[in-house]
C-alpha cells in the first residue's frame, strides 16, 4: 500500500489568493457592482474592429484586469443603459 498524505482542507480565499495572478483577480473583484460584469448565459458573437481600438480594449481591459470580453460586455451594457433611459 503506497504512503500518501492526508489532503487537507482547502480554504477557498486562501487558494485564490495564493494564485500567480490573485492581483488581477482582487482588481476584477471591484466591478461586480457593474450590471454588466454579472455571469448570465451568454452567446458568442465574431466581430470586427480595427487593430488600433483593439490595442485600446486589450490595454484598458489589462489595467481594469478584466478580460477582453468582460471588458467589452460591460462597456456595451454601459452604453445601452445610457441610451435607452
């Protein structure tokens, strides 16, 4: 019979902060307040856009450290909500 260490329990806020990439993860943890950043089912959709506003979505999305796709569902909802009030 092999010897294998007793697995001990794992505190969620402790494996998460532990992650390589756990600052980015507290920054993105601020714009839960944003209707847009909420997880629903979404739908992929390709589209088009030039190099230079693609440059701006990774940059601004990396300093909110948000994902680009994160970055640009909020951007849009913010959008919409402005519009349609």
């Amino acid at each position: 019979m092999a010897i294998t260490k007793p697995k001990l329990p794992v505190d969620a806020a402790a494996f998460i902060a532990a992650a390589p990439d756990a600052s980015a993860n507290e920054r993105a943890a601020n714009f839960d307040h944003l209707p847009g950043a909420r997880r629903f089912k979404k739908i992929q959709v390709t589209m088009t856009i030039t190099p230079e506003l693609l440059a701006q979505v990774d940059g601004q999305s990396a300093r909110m450290g948000l994902t680009r796709a994160a970055f640009i569902s909020t951007a849009l909802y913010e959008l919409l909500e402005r519009h349609t009030r």
